[in-house]
C-alpha cells in the first residue's frame, strides 16, 4: 500500500506541512474497478478532520473477510502534518470510525466535484 498524500497545492511550503488530506480507495466488487475519493479540508475544519482520523483504530490488525467473493477492500491513507497513516478495511469491517471516515472523506470529495463544475 504505502501511497503518500501530499496536498494538491503548495506541495513543499510549509503551509502544506499543516495541510490534512485523506484519501480513500474501495476495489473489488463484481467488476473489480477501483474508485477514489479525496478530502483536504480548510484549515478551520481541521479539528473535525483530526477527531475523525484520530478515532479510528490504525495499529488494529484487520484480517480480510475470506466469506463471499466480489467483497471491497478500503483502503485509507491519512496524511496529519508530519504522520502518514494507512491502513485496509475490509467490506464487513467497514463501520464506527471507519464509516465515518469513509462517509466524510466521500462527502467532500462529492462537495469539491459539485464546486468545480
């Protein structure tokens, strides 16, 4: 997995260092398409983004669901000033913190695509 995110402006500033940005990849399914979704919240929402991230149980072992194929695969990366975090959720895990992480980092992603056009 190892992805790094790096926000989408200001790459290398120190503005960017501050920057929150997470980033989500469901695979699998019946057709096996990857989707991604990307959030890098205002710097006045980052205490909102910090408690989502922070509540989520990244050090917890996660083994995949061997129960039914076509079943997705999350994969959550987090990028927190100077930690990179990441971890895969399997489909049936995919809930609490994870959900709400998932459901957030959609949200604004949706949010973003609704501003640019």
């Amino acid at each position: 997995m190892h992805e790094i995110e790096t926000p989408a402006d200001g790459a290398g500033t120190d503005d960017a260092e501050d920057r929150i940005v997470v980033a989500v990849v469901r695979s699998g399914g019946i057709a096996g398409l990857r989707r991604r979704w990307r959030a890098e919240p205002a710097p006045e929402q980052a205490p909102t983004w910090i408690e989502l991230v922070d509540r989520c149980p990244w050090d917890e072992h996660l083994d995949p669901d061997a129960r039914g194929a076509d079943r997705y695969v999350w994969s959550i990366h987090a990028r927190l000033r100077d930690k990179q975090l990441e971890q895969v959720v399997p489909d049936t895990r995919l809930e609490g913190a994870w959900r709400e992480l998932v459901d957030a980092v959609r949200g604004a992603d949706a949010a973003t695509d609704e501003d640019e056009h």
